[in-house]
C-alpha cells in the first residue's frame, strides 16, 4: 500500500515538473544561420511547436529556391539547359511575383541578373570583372526570358535566375502565415534584417531600427514604429568590397551590370506584403527616389530613401518626428 502511495505521489510530482516545463517564457525565440544570413523568429504569445514549425519552414524554403542545393526548384530551372522545368506552386506563384515587379520597374528588378552576381561575385572580389565579361553576361539578362506556364517554367535564352533579391519576403509571408494560423497574434520574424510583424507588442507599435549604411554596429539612420507590416532593406553596405576607393556592392544594375551608383546607400520598403517590399526595395536602390514613387504607390507601398550623404527621403505615406537627434518614422494616419 505505502509502495502504490509512493508511486502515485512520483507520478503526480513528475506531472507537475512537466507541466511547469511547459509552461512558456515569452519572447520564444530562435536563432539560426540559414539562406546565407541570421534569421530570428521571436514569439510573444503561441508556443514552441509553433516556433519550431515556423523554422522548420524556413528550411524547407531555403532548400527550394536555393542556387547550389541539385534539388531546388531554382538549381533544376538553371541546369535545365532551356527545357521546360515543373515546378512547386509556390516556386511558380514567386517567380510570378518577381516578372510583375520586374515588368513594373521597367527591368530594375531582374531575376535574371544571375549571370551579373555571379561574375561580381562581392563576396570574393577584389577588383571589378573585366568590361568584355560584362557585356558577355548582359546578353542573358531579361526578365522576359522568364516564360510561366502555370507550374511549367522555361527560360529562353540561357537565362538563369536568382531570386535573392525576393525570396526572404516571400518566405516571412508565409511563415506569418503559418504563425497566423496557430493563433500567434504578436511576433517577430527576422529574416537577416528583411523584417515582418505580427500585430503589435502590448498594444504599442514595434520598433523597427534602419541601420545606418556603413555606420557602427547598431548605430541607426532612423527607427519605425510599425504594427502588423513589414519593413524590407537593400543596402550598398550589406555585401560589398572596396577596389580603387569605390565600394562595388551586390545590388546590380540590368542596364549596365554595374553595381548601383546613383546616390542611394539604402531603402526600406514598408508594405503588408514582405515578397513585394523585398522586390520593391532591390529595384529603388536601383531607381533612387524620385521614379521609384510611381511604382512604390503601385503596390501601395512606402519607402524611407537614405542618400550616401546620409540624407533621409520619406514617400508621401510616412511622417518623421525627430528628438534629441533620434528620428522616428511612422506611417501617417
Ligand atoms: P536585396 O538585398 O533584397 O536587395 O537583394 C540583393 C540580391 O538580389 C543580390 O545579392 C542578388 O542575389 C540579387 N540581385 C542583385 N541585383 C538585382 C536586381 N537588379 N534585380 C533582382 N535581383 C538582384
Ligand atoms: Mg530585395
């Protein structure tokens, strides 16, 4: 008897234990070095199997629109020597996304500036490629390569694609709403500072810093207060090298497959979608302010512009307050 009282006691002291494991401590957060960067999921309300389901996902859509893994979509697509290739909806519904903005940038936004990146390569340069292998490389770069025949893709013309400048959007997207779905109301997802919100913190918008372009670590240009959107950047100063005292950076031109050098060090995009933000922002680095408003007001997007000169342009949509030096942008009412 006094043996069955014991092993009762245990069982139910051993339920406490695990119950109180369970119990979460807010924010959940993981960290994790994928799709070449540091991606941060933070919770302040739903549970671990959320989390985990959420990273989980990450990984299943890095695999898919990765450049070097043999299995994705994107590795099949540029080894299928022009033949057409099936393709996962999702990987057909992105590349959709990225002929649009493509088609309404006027060709600023490229998914096929792959053969551009790779013979920049700024990760690994020193000294910029040669004139002759730019202009060799410029001949399979146009979008309108890309054919799209609902899940059947052809690239025409050796055109090959890379859909770094839209894929960290997409996928905050669809890790918001796959949060969404197990009723997480208040999140943050980072995806190497391509930033996308669930709801607000407390009922107070969240603050979404904008890095300084080639400032200090931390050191921030401005900060957003935003609830339930996502802020997406491209920076001269996120992947460069220096060669001659210029800065050549992994933002290319399609015109002249030259890295950007008009001015513009960053631009964030604020939008609800992160696919169209993340797009967005790759082709306004490469338009500058002024004709990127027609095509942000398309997608009913705003954007803060900084110069090199470190000068802040805000579109029509966004107010800034500024105290004791510190500039906050929010959207206008
Ligand atoms: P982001 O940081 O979103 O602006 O994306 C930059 C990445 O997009 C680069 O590392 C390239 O892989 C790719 N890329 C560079 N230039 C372009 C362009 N003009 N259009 C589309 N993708 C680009
Ligand atoms: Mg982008």
């Amino acid at each position: 008897m006094k043996k069955t009282l014991c092993c009762i006691l245990c069982v139910i002291f051993i339920c406490i234990g695990l119950t109180s494991c369970k119990q979460n401590i807010y924010p959940l957060s993981s960290t994790q070095l994928m799709m070449d960067t540091v991606i941060s999921i933070k919770l302040f309300d739903g549970d671990s199997d959320a989390l985990d389901g959420a990273v989980s996902l990450c990984k299943r859509y890095d695999m898919l629109f990765s450049k070097t893994v043999a299995t994705s979509d994107v590795y099949k697509l540029n080894h299928a020597g022009g033949q057409p290739v099936t393709v996962e909806d999702d990987t057909a519904y992105l590349l959709e996304i990225a002929v649009d903005i493509s088609e309404k940038s006027n060709g600023a936004f490229d998914p096929t500036v792959l053969p551009l990146v790779s013979l920049w390569d700024v990760t690994n340069s020193e000294a910029p490629p040669k004139d002759s292998h730019i202009t060799a490389a410029l001949k399979s770069v146009d979008y309108k390569n890309i054919i799209i025949d609902g899940n059947t893709v052809t690239l025409l013309n050796g055109a090959t694609v890379d859909l770094g400048g839209i894929a960290k959007g997409f996928i905050a997207d669809k890790v918001k709403e796959y949060l969404k779905a197990k009723g997480v109301e208040s999140a943050i997802i980072n995806l190497g500072g391509n930033i996308m919100l669930i709801g607000n913190k407390d009922g107070e918008d969240f603050s979404v810093g904008i890095q300084k372009p080639f400032g200090k670590e931390n050191e921030l240009s401005a900060t957003a207060c935003l609830t339930d959107k996502t802020a997406v950047t491209s920076g001269i100063y996120q992947r460069y090298f220096e060669a001659n005292g210029k800065i050549y950076h992994h933002i290319i031109n399609p015109e002249s497959g030259y890295p950007t050098d008009n001015g513009i060090a960053a631009v964030t995009v604020i939008a609800e979608s992160s696919a169209i933000a993340d797009g967005l922002s790759t082709a306004c680095l490469n338009l500058g302010a002024t004709e990127s408003a027609a095509l942000l007001k398309q997608y009913g997007a705003e954007a803060i512009f900084i110069t090199t000169d470190g000068e802040l342009i805000l579109t029509d949509g966004l107010t800034q307050s500024i105290d004791k030096g510190d500039i906050t942008v929010s959207l206008k009412q």
